[in-house]
C-alpha cells in the first residue's frame, strides 16, 4: 500500500510538471532500428498514453530516427535529425540535447543513424522499471514497466527475428508485452519506417506509417493492421498494374491480398474485375454473385467501372455480370 502511494505521488508530481511545461507524460516501450540489408531506418513504440506515435516516433529518409519518451520532450525529434543532417554523430547529438534540457533526469532518449549507429539515455529519473539496451543497428528502451525483463525481452526478440525491419521491431514490441509492458497496461502504438535515402517525394520515402491510438490490445492491433497494411501492398501492386495495362501480374496481386484477408469484400471485387479483364468471366462469375449478395452497392460500381474502362466488358459480359445478383 505505501509503495502504491508513493507511486501516486510520484505520478502526481510528473503530472503537474507536465501541465507546467507542456511535456507529455509518455512512459513506454520502444525500439529505433536500422535494416542493413536495404538501409531503411524505422522506429516502434507502444505506451499506455493516447496517439504515442505522435510524440515518440521521428524518422527521416537518410538520416536517422529517434525515440523521445518519459517526461517527453518533444522537441528532441526534430531537433536529433537536424544535427544528425549537419553531420554529428548519434553520440554528439545526443549529449547536445541532453545536456541542454533541465529535466534531463525524466528523459529517456534514443537515436540511430542512417548507418545503425546507436545512442541512448535514460535519466536516473524515469520511473521504475526504466532501462535500455543498445545492440548492432537498434537500441530499445523503457520506462516504467511492470518488471525488469521487458527490455532484455525486446532486444532476444529483435536479435532472433528475421524478415522485414517492421516485422522485426513488432516482434519486440510483442516480447515486451509478453514480459509484462507497462506497468499501466495498453493504449496506443505505431510503426514508422522510412527509406535508406530521400527520393525527393515526401509519399515516397515514408514507406511505413501505422498508429493505432487508442485501443485496449494495443500491440495486438498494430499486428493485425501491419498485416492489412501487407495485403493492401499487393492491392496497390494491383492497381498499377491495371494502370499499366497489365492484367496477368493485377490478378496475382489481388488474388495474394484476397488469400491474406479472405473476408474482405473490396479485396474479392478487385479480384474479379481482374480475372474478367484477362478473359476468365465464368470464374469471375461466382465471385460477383457472392460480392452483389453482401453488398448491392458493388453493382452500381459494376456498372461505373465497365463505362470508365477499369472493367473490360462489352454490354452483354457486363449485363451478364450484373445479373449474377
């Protein structure tokens, strides 16, 4: 019971800092991460604290990311990736921002650069259970967590995975709730990953950006979105290839993101519109007929996409199809 107190108190006393400063009070878990093999540079995170990846995570094309948490000072995102940009090292930058800010001992700071080089500071301050570990291409972090293996959990995890750097960063996010999290429990989580270096196109170079903002099953849910996100890659590789006119490579594209969300209805139309447009009409057929019985706003769509195109069939294919309902 005074231990709980105490803990109140504390938690008190942050707060009104908070209220005072404008800091949000993000205590967290999180993982900055460079991918070796293709250069991208990512970071993960999930807190007991509403839209955490508003706060927490920054990344830049090129030049780094950077994690900023506890008693957050906000500005050590921008402000890391700036000096990382003029060319100081992750060390440097982060004693500068460190060394420049009076709540220092609430501050737990992460930052890689676009070479997997690491730097991190918790302040003696943080709430307990607070730590990091910093290994070759990510450091991971954490402060107040509900026992001391959170972040040895996180850093086996992300060290024993393989895959894509998004995938690999979630499987310590998963590690970390596994091992208990937050002492708080869940609230909101993200993925930000961006590329080796800038193209120039700010919608480009920003490959990965997920939020989950508010959600009881936090790490979970960013899970199940980060596999919609993968589906709807190959719904996107879909649709440039109508673009291009290639319909051999659009139906292999819906059909792998229809296999990966089978109950998504968007997902199957897009598939038979394909399978029709490369002259496969009597298995398109079944397809309509189920999509029409869900949902009769897909054949009014039907008809808008065989009169701009998108679906390649003369009159009688298109009644045909229509009368599938």
């Amino acid at each position: 019971m005074k231990r709980l107190i105490v803990l109140s108190i504390i938690l008190l006393l942050l707060t009104n800092a908070q209220i005072i400063n404008g800091e949000p009070l993000t205590h967290t878990f999180s993982i900055v991460a460079y991918d070796q093999q293709n250069g991208q540079i990512g970071v993960a995170v999930q807190s007991h604290w509403f839209s955490v990846g508003s706060i927490v995570s920054w990344a830049e094309p090129g030049v780094g990311a950077v994690a900023t948490q506890s008693l957050v000072n906000v500005s050590f995102g921008p402000r890391a990736l700036e000096l990382l940009k003029k060319g100081t090292s992750v060390q440097q930058a982060l004693q500068e921002l460190i060394n420049s800010d009076e709540g220092r001992d609430f501050r737990q700071l992460a930052i890689i650069d676009a070479n997997g080089c690491v730097a991190t500071h918790t302040g003696e301050k943080c709430i307990a259970d607070a730590g990091h570990i910093t290994g070759k291409n990510y450091s991971v972090q954490a402060n107040m967590m509900l026992n001391k293996e959170v972040v040895p959990a996180m850093s086996k995890a992300f060290e024993q995975s393989s895959g894509p750097l998004a995938e690999r960063m979630l499987a310590a996010l998963q590690a970390a709730q596994k091992a208990g999290g937050d002492i708080r429990g869940q609230q909101s989580a993200a993925i930000l990953i961006v590329r080796a270096k800038s193209t120039g196109k700010i919608w480009e170079d920003r490959l990965i950006d997920l939020r989950v903002e508010d959600h009881p099953n936090a790490v979970k849910e960013l899970a199940r979105v980060l596999a919609v996100f993968r589906a709807y890659e190959h719904m996107n590789n879909g649709d440039l290839a109508i673009e291009k006119g290639d319909e051999k490579t659009a139906l292999q594209e819906y059909g792998a993101a229809e296999k990966m969300f089978p109950k998504n209805t968007e997902m199957k139309f897009w598939h038979a519109v394909a399978l029709v447009n490369v002259g496969k009409v009597d298995s398109a057929l079944p397809i309509f007929k189920k999509i029409f019985a869900k949902d009769k706003n897909y054949i009014e769509l039907t008809k808008r996409i065989v009169s701009n195109g998108l679906l390649k069939a003369d009159q009688a294919t298109a009644q045909k199809i229509i009368n599938t309902h």
